[in-house]
C-alpha cells in the first residue's frame, strides 16, 4: 500500500489524497476525486473522476466507482454524535454515478457492502445499512437507516426503504415500491406500500434453484400468502406439510425473526 499520491502514477494530478490514506499501488484515481487520511484502498480498484471518498473507509479489491460517487459522509442522524464508525465494502463491485454511502451510528459502528453488487447512480445507501452478496440495486434505490439486505436480491429504480426492514435472498422489489415491511425471500414484490404478488420464478431459474426446491417454495407461499391464515398459523402448517430443505428453512426463519412485520 501507498500512502502518497506522488508513488502512483495511475492518480490524476487533480486528486486530492490526504497524507494518511493507504493505497494499493495499482489503484487509479481520476481527476479532481478526493480521499480522506483514514482510507483503505486495496489493489485493483478504479475511482472515478470528482469521487469523494472520506471517514473511516476500507475498500476491498477490483471495484469500480463511478463519477461523483460519495462514499463515507457522515450519517444524515440527528443521534449521530461524531463517533468513530466505518463503512466497510468487499470487491469486484461497481458504484455507479453519484451514489452516496453513509458512515454507521454507535447503534452498529458499521455500514457494510459485500461483493459483487451492482448499485446503480444516484443510490442512496443510509448509515447502519448491510448489502450482502451478488445484490443489484436499480437507478435512485433509497435505503434508510438499518436496512438489511440479503445476497441476490433486486432493488427497483425509485424504490424507497423504510428503516430497519430487511429485504430477503432472491426477492425482487419493483421499480417506485414503497417498502414498510420486510421483504420475504424469494418473493416478487411491487406496490404502495409493497405486497408479495409471486415467486420470484426467474431469479430462482437464474440462481439454479431445483425444481423441486421450487416446488416446495411455490407450496409455501401459496401457505403463507394466499391461504388467508394468520402468520403464525400459516407457518405451522407450513413447518408440517412441507420439507424442511434450506430454502424452506430460511423463508420461515426469516419471518419469525422479523421485527417490523412481513409485507404479505
């Protein structure tokens, strides 16, 4: 790692990189992009021209951030009291256009970003949030504070997060949805506010789920979604006509651990 822009011949003479911030040597950074002295860059990463990078930041390998991009602001929280928190961000993701990300509170000391997500421009990624793996979140996505993510989830355009609500494996939410209530894996979702209207039958084609899996899942919604039961009592029945293969297992972990309520 380096620490001075002059080691690096790959960093615009217009960068800004504070005394401090610690490099790869490889890393390229354009015109006019600012980075902070408490961030980490590790090798094979691409930071856009007028980028601003800041606070407590570590970046892993081979992302692509995109022109404009902000990326460790402190939280837009009135609690927030200029704790030392971090946002931390795994590799081969790409961060488009004007995205912004948030430091963590003192709730979690932490906002998170895995690997291989798409986050498209204008983004909006809140303090205290946890993106996980393999994640798209579409053009203006906006997540409030907390907000959980699970891997190979779809986030539409203009789509809004409540805090705290967390948006489960395989679902996709549709484009300008509002989201009040977690998100059940495997779902398609899409309203104001957002309802489960199917299986998420494609992303499960993508991700190669069994047909049988399937099966089983397609039995499980129509249980817990279309029956008419309360949750609790769809889930009994559920956890007693239905296998209990992983897939299965998550989806009704995930409802009984569910604090804002599933959006049904």
């Amino acid at each position: 790692m380096c620490s001075l822009k002059m080691i690096n011949a790959n960093i615009q003479s217009t960068a800004q990189v504070a005394p401090g911030a610690q490099l790869a040597e490889d890393v390229e950074i354009g015109h006019y992009a600012v980075i902070g002295p408490e961030v980490k860059i590790g090798p094979g990463n691409k930071i856009a021209d007028h980028c601003v990078i800041a606070g407590n930041t570590t970046i892993g390998k081979n992302n692509q951030i995109f022109t404009g991009a902000v990326i460790g602001s402190v939280p837009q929280d009135l609690k927030y009291k200029g704790e030392r928190t971090e946002i931390v961000i795994g590799d081969n993701n790409i961060i488009r256009e004007y995205v912004t990300v948030n430091l963590g509170t003192a709730a979690s000391q932490k906002t998170a970003i895995g690997n291989n997500n798409l986050i498209m421009a204008y983004a909006h990624i809140a303090h205290d949030c946890v993106i996980g793996n393999n994640v798209v979140i579409a053009n203006v996505g906006t997540l409030a504070g907390h907000i959980v993510i699970e891997d190979k989830a779809i986030l539409g355009g203009l789509a809004a997060v409540h805090q705290f609500v967390r948006i489960g494996t395989l679902a996709i939410v549709g484009g300008c949805s509002k989201v009040n209530k977690d998100i059940p894996p495997y779902s398609m979702c899409d309203g104001h506010p957002a309802r489960v209207l199917s299986l998420n039958k494609v992303g499960l084609e993508r991700w190669g789920i069994t047909k049988e899996t399937k099966s089983h899942l397609k039995h499980a919604f129509t249980i817990l979604f279309k029956s008419g039961l309360s949750m609790s009592h769809a889930i009994e029945q559920v956890e007693k006509e239905i296998p209990a293969v992983p897939e299965i297992v998550h989806l009704v972990n995930f409802i009984k651990d569910s604090r804002r309520g599933v959006t049904r």
